[in-house]
C-alpha cells in the first residue's frame, strides 16, 4: 500500500510485480489480485505507479499437468493433453529479451511505461507460442490462461459428454453448496440437445445457454444478451452467444457473471462447446472473454 498522504495508483493492469514475463497482474487501488493475464489486445496496461510489493502468493497447479505449445501436433489420446515443448523456452526467452528492452507490458512498479498494445500476431489474441490447451476429445485448442488458473477437475459440465479446460476458484462454500469458479471449459457437445448440423446451430446453443443459466447460477436471476451471431472459427462454422447475468442472492459474494458460450461443427457427429464465464468479483478479467475466443483453433 501507498504511505499516509502518498496518492494511490488507481486500479488497473500493471507488468507482473512477481517478475512472470509478458504477464500483467490487476491492482484493485488498495492491493494486488491473485489473478493474472497474458499482455496483448484487449488489455489496457498502465503506466508504472509506486505501488505495495508482490504478495509473493502465486497459484500452482492443483496437480501436475502437462503443456503443449503452440503449433505442436495434437497428442494421439482422446482426452485433453499438456505439454512442455522446446517452442515455450523459446518463446520466454524472447519475451525476457524484449522486457529488457522495454517493450514488455506496463507494470504497477518500477518497470517502463507501455506506450501501446502489441499487434495481434496472425489475427491471434495472444503472442505467438502461448501454451495452448488441446482437448482432442471436442476437436478444438485454445490457449491456457497463465498463473492462477488450474487444470479443469471439478464437476461433470451437463453440457458436455467430456470437460476440459481451465478454473479458478473465485468464492468457497456458497449457499447452494461447493465452490463459485471462473472457468474456460470445452468438451463435445452432450448428444440429447439434438444437435442436427450447422443449420441448428443457432437454435441448439440457445438450448445450451438455458441449461447452464438453470444448472450453474442462482435464482432468481436477470439476464442481459450481449452478443447472439453467427461466426467462422477456424473456417468451421460456428455461433456465439454471450451475455450478462445479475442476482441478488444472499450469501453470494458475486453479483453478477459475464458468460460465453461458443459452439462449433468441427465436423463430427457432435460439435464442440466452449463456455467462459467471469463472475462480476473478478470484471477485469472479462476481456479475457473475446481474447479466448478469437484465438479457437479446429483439430
């Protein structure tokens, strides 16, 4: 924290203070979160401020994983698969490099201002060799999120035959029993929604949002569509629906959620779901959202 009569940083993104390359970490105007994201598009960084010191708390893993880097050929099992590749050293090598040199994201503390955002390489929101989850089982790979985010073992997503994916634990033991989660998941879309071809896209994703929004939100609930549209990913057909919802439920520290649930034909009898969802506790994380997105690769 700032001493008494120092002005405080405002709140927003700064390069981490743990040193992680190319990572920023978000400064609420008091203290450090627990959360960090990949430097690029959609993430404003700030100039440096005097700020408090690293918390020095990083999440590991809940268990060990294993990571694959961008590019690599999908591994030869039907569930997700991590890996470690050479391309990842790589990759930290050059972003230690160009931290050096001053072209690292802005930071809260004693690192130089950024003046803009990096240029997305190849239409991909994140920098190239970013860790990518593959889940070979759904037929998509996305990227892996960075510190704080834990290999997807919690409970079974209705949604899905599968889950795949990515977690973090934003609030323990609410009302309707287990943990509220922020969560980037995939899997094969479950076969009783009838999906019938990229024609139905449309019609069975919205079937898929009214299932989560029943199984996985409190009650009662508003909610507001933001986005409803046909896409291309990967050249697969595609449709996304994103939107935000609002309670007021005792015993919830969340408010609200910002969620997206994007569904692909990957060309096979099932297509491929994706769902994103921030809880209003952690807002500036939702750029995540479209970052995520916009980076889908079709195996």
């Amino acid at each position: 924290m700032t001493g008494p009569g120092e002005p405080t940083a405002p709140a927003g993104w700064y390069p981490d203070p743990d040193g992680a390359p190319g990572m920023v970490r978000w400064w609420n105007g008091l203290g450090w979160s627990d959360v960090t994201t990949p430097a690029g598009p959609g993430v404003a960084v700030q100039s440096p401020h005097s700020v408090a010191p690293a918390t020095g708390t990083t999440v590991a893993p809940a268990r060990p994983v294993t990571w694959a880097p961008a590019g690599a050929p999908p591994p030869g099992r039907s569930k997700a698969a991590w890996w470690v590749g050479v391309g990842v050293l790589a990759v930290v090598l050059v972003v230690v490099l160009a931290t050096l040199v001053g072209r690292g994201g802005g930071g809260d503390q004693g690192a130089a201002p950024a003046t803009a955002d990096p240029a997305p390489p190849s239409g991909n929101a994140f920098p190239p060799g970013t860790v990518r989850i593959v889940d070979q089982a759904a037929g998509i790979a996305y990227p892996y999120l960075g510190d704080g985010w834990f290999e997807y073992d919690m409970f079974p997503v209705s949604e899905t035959t599968e889950t795949a994916g990515q977690y973090f634990v934003t609030q323990e033991q609410v009302p309707s029993g287990g943990n509220f989660i922020a969560q980037c998941t995939s899997g094969p879309l479950a076969p009783e929604f009838g999906y019938a071809g990229p024609g139905s896209l449309a019609a069975t994703l919205q079937q898929v949002a009214d299932s989560a929004r029943v199984n996985y939100y409190p009650a009662p609930n508003q909610q507001q569509i933001r986005r409803d549209e046909a896409l291309t990913v990967d050249g697969a057909p595609a449709h996304l629906v994103e939107f935000q919802l609002s309670w007021d439920v005792e015993g919830y520290e969340a408010t609200g959620e910002r969620a997206a649930l994007l569904l692909v034909d990957v060309g096979r009898a099932q297509p491929a779901l994706l769902f994103l969802s921030i809880p209003n506790t952690h807002a500036e994380l939702y750029g995540v959202i479209d970052q995520v997105i916009a980076s889908v690769d079709v195996l």
